[in-house]
C-alpha cells in the first residue's frame, strides 16, 4: 500500500540579506513576497520579509513543530526596526570602547538587536579563544539587557561587511549566497587555475567561493579523458599525458625521448596497454 504524501502551506521568511530561508505558517494571513512579517522564533520575536509567497511544500520538508506568521508588519513595527538599528550604532561605539578598555585582542565586526529588544548581540573575530566576561557584564551593565558575544570565521566578518570581488561585482556571500560550500584547492587545480593565493582567494583570504560554481561541469567534461600521467603513443613517438585541454578538446603530450611536449586530439593518440592503461571509456585507441 503506497504512503500518502501530505502537504502543507507554507511561507518563507528571511531575517537578513543573503540569509537562509526560514518555513512559517502563514496561517490565514493574505501574504504576498515582499511583504515584511513578524514571526516568534528561538530567538524570540523577529521582524522578517517574505521571500518565498505562500506555497504548498510536502510534509517531509518541514521541521515540525511549525510557527505561524504573528501578523503583517505595522507601521509601529517599522519604526521600531529603525530605533533598533540606531541603538545597534550606538552600541558598536560603546562596545569597541569597552573592548579597548579591556586590551582584549578582538576585531568586533557587526552589532545586531533582536525584534522586541530582549538581547543585543556582538559578533566579533579573534584569532584565539576569548575571556570576555567582564566585557559582558560591562556591557550588560550599560545596556541592562541580555548580552551575548559571538564569535565568527572570517567568511562570516565579509558575508556582514560586504565588499567588492576581483569581478568587479558585490561579494556573492554578501548579495545572495545563503550558505557557505566547502572549496578545495583540487577545484582549482580542475579548473587550470593559476595556485597563485592571490588569484584564488576571496577578500576574506578564503578560496573563492565562486570554485565551486562551474566545478561540476569541468569534472563532467574531463570524465571522457584519459589521466594525466596516462602512457600513450603518439604519432611522433611514445610519451604521457601531462595537461588536458576541455576547451580544445586537446590533450599535452610530453614525448619520451624529446622531452618536447605537443598537443594532440584524443584521436591521435593511442593508449599504451599494461602500465598507465586508460579505463575510463574515453574515444582514444587502445590497440
């Protein structure tokens, strides 16, 4: 007997630009995307916007239990959102007087105050662990609400401040990429990169995030390729494979008694059988 799939209605809410996407119950509120929301969260009341219109998702999908969408956002609401980010201002100044104060080694990136003002929250970059007690409770002490330091990676500190990229564009971590994805060198390296640190890496000293974009595709079009390193003979001679062009659809031969490297098509080439044999199905002749 096959399981009923239920679905249900849902909304989509982000808290921040270029954050994740959070599922609401958009209850029987009439909501639109655009449309600025207040929503009770883990965190407490939040003042949102909806980025996804309601839809009907399956049941699967959603992290039970769901909350429901509090109401539309008031003009009241509004104004309340601008008086946080002024508090928020002024509390960056008083904190980077506090962090002086205490000669704590610490670069405080970004202040934010919830909705409905019951935390203030201080995120900061170190190179090490912190002991920042005493700067919470004097901060504590100036702001008399819950105080809470939190301390993040240097993606994080360019995802908040923002920037420009070596393209000329707004950083993507910083316009619209939600999430974070691993990068590696090796992407680079499929790619025919230059390892150069500063041609790859972000203005946070990361890999670029933007490796990770196009590397399915390049791994997709050197699957029909020999190895580097495959043994194969060449209408000049023996030799293997050192470099492979996708673009060319040509491979960099490097010839065994000349040491000189020439580029062929895979159809000139023939596999070597035995050591350095090619499995990988690619059209290059192994007789």
């Amino acid at each position: 007997m096959e399981e009923i799939s239920m679905a249900v209605t849902v909304v989509g809410v982000r808290f921040k630009k270029a954050g994740k996407v959070y599922y609401f119950d958009p209850a029987d509120l009439a909501l639109d995307k655009g449309d600025h929301v207040v929503v009770e969260t883990t965190r407490g009341i939040e003042y949102g916007e909806v980025v996804v219109a309601p839809r009907q998702v399956p049941d699967d999908e959603v992290v039970a239990p769901l909350k429901q969408v509090l109401r539309k956002a008031t003009e009241e609401d509004n104004r309340q959102v601008e008086a946080n980010r002024e508090k928020e201002k002024k509390a960056f100044l008083v904190a980077l007087e506090k962090i002086a104060h205490h000669q704590l080694p610490m670069k405080l990136i970004n202040v934010e105050q919830t909705f409905d003002g019951s935390k203030i929250i201080f995120y900061f970059t170190a190179d090490g662990r912190i002991d920042f007690r005493e700067l919470v409770k004097d901060l504590a002490a100036v702001f008399r609400t819950r105080i809470e330091l939190r301390q993040i990676g240097v993606r994080d500190e360019a995802k908040m401040v923002g920037g420009l990229g070596c393209c000329g564009r707004e950083l993507c971590c910083a316009s619209w990429l939600a999430d974070f994805a691993p990068v590696s060198i090796r992407m680079a390296k499929e790619q025919n990169l230059s390892l150069n640190p500063t041609k790859i890496s972000g203005i946070c000293g990361r890999l670029m995030c933007c490796l990770k974009y196009e590397n399915d595709v390049y791994e997709e079009a050197k699957a029909g390729y020999p190895e580097v390193g495959t043994q194969v003979v060449a209408p000049e001679g023996d030799g293997k494979i050192i470099a492979i062009n996708i673009f060319r659809q040509t491979v960099s031969v490097e010839l065994q008694e000349s040491k000189a490297v020439r580029e062929y098509s895979l159809k000139e080439l023939k596999i070597k059988k035995g050591r350095g044999e090619c499995n990988c199905g690619c059209p290059a002749r192994q007789d």
